[in-house]
C-alpha cells in the first residue's frame, strides 16, 4: 500500500523529493518486488536523474521480463527513452495497452514517437 501511495504521488508530481527519499527506504529495506523497483525508477525520474532510474529497472544490461503490467511498462519506456535508448523504448512502448493506464502514465509516453 505504501509502494501504491508513493506511485500515485509521483505521477502527480507530488513531493517528489520526500517520496523519493521513501522509496529508496523501501526498496532497500523491502523484498525485490518489480513495482518497488518501478516506483523507485519513477521518483529518480521525476527527480532529474535518469541514469540513476535506468540503473534501477536494468539488469546486466537488458531490461528483465518481470516488468510486466502496463504502468510499469510505461515507467520503464519513458526511463529508456530519457536515456537515449530510443529503439528499445519504441519496442516496448508498442506493447503497452493504453486503456489499461492511468493519464499520467500515458503522459509518460507521449514524448515516444
């Protein structure tokens, strides 16, 4: 609930910075749960460091299948492509069903085109 909370903040751009903080807490001191790592994603994002939210949702390199609801998919292309990785955002935004998602979170994938 508290992840769910944080997110929604987020997307709102709601006291990025103190949920930014929260999220970090979370994440580190919570399971490896896909969503945390999404929302910890999200407020690096929202905070203007999107290398930092690309180190987030990657690993070895690749983005891993466990991100598979659309909302996290949309976190995860608009991280690709604030990171130049405009190919890999492409694909992936291409799977997204929009009316699965919430306004903000389509927000998010306006720029990929």
């Amino acid at each position: 609930a508290h992840n769910n909370h944080a997110y929604l903040k987020l997307l709102l751009l709601q006291d990025v910075d103190d949920t930014a903080r929260e999220v970090e807490d979370l994440v580190s001191e919570g399971p490896p749960v896909p969503s945390f790592r999404t929302t910890l994603a999200l407020a690096h994002l929202r905070s203007g460091k999107p290398k930092e939210a690309l180190q987030v949702i990657m690993l070895e390199d690749k983005l891993p299948a466990i991100y598979q609801g659309d909302g996290d998919k949309s976190v995860c292309a608009a991280v690709l492509w604030a990171n130049g990785k405009k190919e890999i955002a492409l694909e992936l935004s291409q799977t997204i069903k929009r009316e699965n998602l919430l306004p903000q979170e389509a927000a998010l994938l306006a720029p990929i085109k």
